[in-house]
C-alpha cells in the first residue's frame, strides 16, 4: 500500500514531470494563458496517460522490442484522436482555443517517457498509478502558470473578474506580457528555483567545473 501510494504521491513535487524531469514544457508554456484551457489540457492529457500505460503494461510482454515504439506511439495516437473528436462533440469552443496542442499531445514526452520507462516494465495497476500521479503533477503545474498568466494578464480568474479593470472604473491595468510565452518560461523556471532550492537533491551535479589554481598544478 505505501509503495503503491508513492507512485501516486512523489509526481506531485518529489519526481513532478515538469519541475524535476523538465518534460511536457512546450503545452505548460502553449496552452496556459488561462485556467480553463490548462484545466482542461491537463485532463485531456492525464486520460490519454492513464490509459496508454495501462494498455502498454497489459500488452508488454507481447511486445516485440524492435517495434515497441511504434507500438507505443500507435496506441497512445489513437487514444488523443478519441480525446480531440470528444472535445470537438462537446466542448468545440474550447477546442478550437486548445488549436493543435490537443493533437501534440501524440509528441509529449512525458507520456512517450512513462511508457517506455515504467508501464513496459511494471504491472498495470502500478502503471496506472504512476500515470495518474504524473498527469495529476503535470496539470498542477499547469494550473499554476494558468492561474498567475490569467489573473496579472487580464485581471480574470476562469473569466470572471478579480482584479477590478481599468475600463470598468477599477485600478488594475492587465500585464498583456502575461499572455506571451516567455512570461509562462519564466513562471516555470520560477518554479523549479523554488522546489530546487527547497529540495537540494534535485539540483543537477554540473558536467563540469572551472579548477581553481591549486587544482591546475600550476605555480
């Protein structure tokens, strides 16, 4: 029980896909001008990671590891076509706001990584809790950036008024930078300073150092 309870748990800040492992970077920084399209975007993604590492764990001794890959790709395609035909039946606005970063989810790393790394060499049902607790980290951060995007870049909290607006006799004048990409890459790298700096043993060892002058031998 306890380890299943870590596969679910340790995404969430210990091993967060976005802060430790850097994966997922491009939809946090894409699709997180608002709320409603993050919250969104992290479900659609969670789902099609549920269910591809349950598929991929079920079938992975039937595998062949020359086209495991393919096989992998294959399925986790066909999940985000089932997931972006369901946004366009029922929530077509938000489908069209989501654009092709819905289709993308086919390119993210993270689900292509929990595949091939944890669900072709574990049983389903730990698979599946490590999917969850992945997707569940991911759409965290996800929100994170989304809510500070929104409510600096337009004053709004899933659209509805927070900050009072300039043009409607208020004082907040929205931050329009907010809504570009580079503020969501900043947020982001926020972030991981702040985890970092509160968890030391995730900071990278450098590749290499600068030796000092007692280190190089020379007089």
């Amino acid at each position: 029980m306890k380890q299943s309870l870590a596969y679910l748990t340790d995404p969430l800040v210990k091993a967060n896909p976005i802060t430790l492992h850097i994966l997922g970077i491009c939809s946090a920084l894409a699709v997180t001008t608002s709320v409603s399209t993050a919250l969104t975007m992290s479900c659609a993604l969670t789902v099609v990671l549920v269910l591809s590492s349950a598929m991929i764990s079920a079938i992975r001794h039937h595998i062949p590891t020359a086209i495991r890959l393919i096989v992998q790709i294959t399925i986790i395609a066909s999940l985000v076509i089932v997931m972006d035909m369901f946004l366009k039946a029922f929530a077509f606005e938000m489908s069209k706001r989501l654009s092709i970063f819905v289709g993308l989810i086919v390119t993210n790393c993270l689900i292509l990584a929990r595949a091939e790394t944890f669900a072709r060499q574990n049983p389903v049902w730990p698979s599946t809790l490590d999917a969850l607790g992945n997707g569940i980290g991911y759409g965290i951060i996800l929100l994170i950036v989304g809510t500070i995007r929104e409510l600096f870049g337009a004053g709004t909290l899933l659209g509805f008024e927070i900050l009072p607006l300039v043009e409607n006799g208020g004082w907040f004048r929205p931050l329009r930078v907010m809504l570009l990409a580079p503020s969501a890459f900043f947020i982001v790298g926020f972030l991981v300073w702040i985890i970092r700096s509160r968890r030391p043993e995730q900071i990278e060892q450098p590749e290499f150092r600068i030796l000092g002058h007692d280190e190089t031998g020379e007089a």
